[in-house]
C-alpha cells in the first residue's frame, strides 16, 4: 500500500425499509475507519443515498451520520433515482457499501460498481442477488445438500383470484403445519414476514408479503436455537465462531431485532464443539453455493434434542450497529473493528 491513503467511498442510506438501519451501521463503520492504523490508511467520502433513491455527496452524508438521522434535503429535489455520481466523488477508489436489503444489497449497486469499475466491499453481482432473492437462495441450498426446514415457493399472482388463492391455501396447509411464516423473497430485516398460526393469518400474511414483493416464501415454524455465524475473505473465506441470539418476544422480528433489551446474544453460543465446528462448516458450504465471498452472516436453527442443524438464511450486508453480531462475532474471533473493516477492504476487488 503506497503513503498515501486509500480514499474509501462509504455509501450508506437507501431507498428500502432498512433506510434507518443502514445510517447507524454506516456510522459504526466509520469510527472503526477513522481508528486505530486506518486513521493514516484511508481518507473515506461518505455518500448519501436518500429514500427516493438520490445520491449526495459528503456535505450532507456527513451532516446525516452526524445526526443519525435524515435531515431537510435541499430545493428543488431532482428526480428520484440515481443520476450519477454526486460530486466530490471523483476520487473514491474502493467504494465500500453499507446498505441493507433491495438496491443495497441484491446486485444491483454492486452492477453499478462493476459498471464504473472500481473495486467494492462485499459479494458481488451474482453473490448479491441470490442470496438476496429467498426462493433462489434456497434452491441453492438444497442443490448443495444443506438441509433447511420445509418450505413451499409461490409467486403474488397467485393470490389474484379466489379460485387460485385458495389452491394456494390448501397447498400450504397439505404441505406445512402451523405455525408458519410467510415472508416476501427479497427484503431483510424481517421486514414483512409474518407469523401465522391459522388458515386467516395465512391468508393476511401472504397478502402482507404480497404488496411488498411478487415473490413469496412460506417456511415451517421450528422450536429451535437461532445461531448465526460470521464469514470473511476473498478467494479462501474464513468463519468466525459461532453466536446465539435470545429474545423474549413470539418470534425475531424488526423491533426486537433493533430495539435495545428485546434481545441477548451469546457469544460464542454455549455449544459443544462438534455442533459449533459443524455450524462454521455449513457457512463456508453456503457460501460456496451462492458465490458469496467478502462477508456475509449465515444464520442457523439448531434442534438441540434431535441435534439437527438447518440453515435459515445468508446475509451479505450485515448490519454493523451496536446490536449487530457480524461485528460482535469477529471482536469475540479476535478481530477489532478497526482490524475488521481493515480486512474486509483488503478483500475488494479480489
């Protein structure tokens, strides 16, 4: 690396539900690049991007970390959408994505990356939208033998008429038991999964998932440890140890998810080792099977009676908040945030 610091483009913002989330994880992220070593190796631009899709440079990115919250955008507003990169940008030579769910984290600003042809933090283009896109993920899953819970796929349109509605209905219920969630196939977070229990749960959830998303998921409901494992690398991905998260609430959701007290992690989860080596192994696995590489968090359900293992889910943005565990995972694994954010720009572009 030469004497003179890398200028990292930190984006962070969005046009999704996790808008919100993404700003404090973009904040976190920046302390750990202002820390330590990173202090001297990087000099980073912070970028803005607000809920209709625009994108700001760092008078008003700076001025959204400083408050952790949206300010006034100026007048007139241009279009919504993104009309080129805002200026004070031309120098960014490793852009580093801090954005959750669609248009953040499914493909696409990582397409536009490639397009521009600078090196990015995280998945890519393929990596990105599989993992993002539930019905594809799990198709991958099961294509690379790693067990998970029964599922069923459907798309929105089925739910159009009464006739199809119902087929769709004695489906489900032939094939899963309740409970079950319902869950649209591209957004994070749990944002518009539902928990359902009966036949009109059932029908209010998939039109719920519906209005948010032409393709839907519904997946059986398990008593079961939630456990969730950290990844890190390019070319030869690494896994941190295991951790467990704990809530008092029905089930995961959004407000228990960032609501501070709703939740306790452990970590690392009180497994034996044997479960815990098996848990980072199915990561790395899961990993290989939607072309992820960069980091990612790969989440479990663990039956401790059968001592069965069936993994949920991969997320390639994490969230780096004060009550994120890909950040808590790596700290326990005995990386710092500084030396975390370090290493994972050392993974862009290669």
């Amino acid at each position: 690396m030469s004497s003179s610091p890398v200028v990292i483009g930190l984006v962070f913002g969005g046009c999704s539900g996790e808008h919100d989330v993404s700003i404090r994880s973009a904040s976190t992220v920046l302390k750990g690049l202002r820390s330590g070593e990173n202090a001297r190796r990087y000099k980073v631009i912070t970028v803005y991007i607000d809920r209709d899709g625009r994108w700001w440079g760092p008078e008003l990115a700076d001025a959204v970390l400083a408050g952790i919250q949206s300010p006034a955008l100026p007048e007139p507003l241009p279009s919504a959408g993104f009309h080129g990169f805002p200026e004070g940008t031309e120098d960014v030579e490793i852009w580093y994505p801090v954005l959750h769910g669609p248009n953040g984290e499914d493909g696409t600003i990582q397409g536009l990356f490639e397009l521009n042809g600078k090196p990015y933090v995280g998945a890519g283009v393929l990596g990105s939208a599989m993992s993002m896109d539930k019905q594809a993920m799990k198709s991958a899953f099961a294509a690379a033998g790693l067990d998970q819970v029964p599922y069923i796929s459907l798309q929105a349109s089925e739910l159009k008429n009464h006739d199809n509605r119902s087929a769709a209905l004695d489906r489900i219920e032939a094939e899963l038991a309740y409970p079950c969630f319902v869950k649209p196939a591209n957004l994070g977070s749990s944002v518009g999964i539902s928990k359902v229990r009966n036949r009109g749960e059932l029908e209010a959830g998939l039109e719920k998932a519906a209005a948010l998303d032409p393709r839907l998921v519904v997946e059986q409901g398990v008593k079961a440890r939630e456990l969730e494992c950290a990844v890190l690398g390019s070319t030869d991905l690494k896994a941190s140890v295991v951790g467990e998260v704990r809530f008092d609430a029905d089930w995961y959701d959004y407000d228990t998810k960032y609501t501070d007290g709703c939740s306790t992690t452990l970590i690392p989860a009180p497994l034996p080792e044997q479960v815990a080596e098996r848990i980072r192994t199915q990561a790395l696995l899961a990993c290989a099977a939607v072309a992820v590489t960069g980091l990612g968090r790969v989440d479990f359900f663990y039956e401790e009676a059968s001592d069965r293992i069936w993994i949920n889910e991969i997320n390639t943005l994490p969230g780096f908040t004060s009550q994120s565990m890909y950040p808590m995972l790596w700290a326990a694994s005995g990386l710092t945030l500084d030396q975390l954010v370090h290493q994972l720009i050392q993974t862009a572009g290669e």
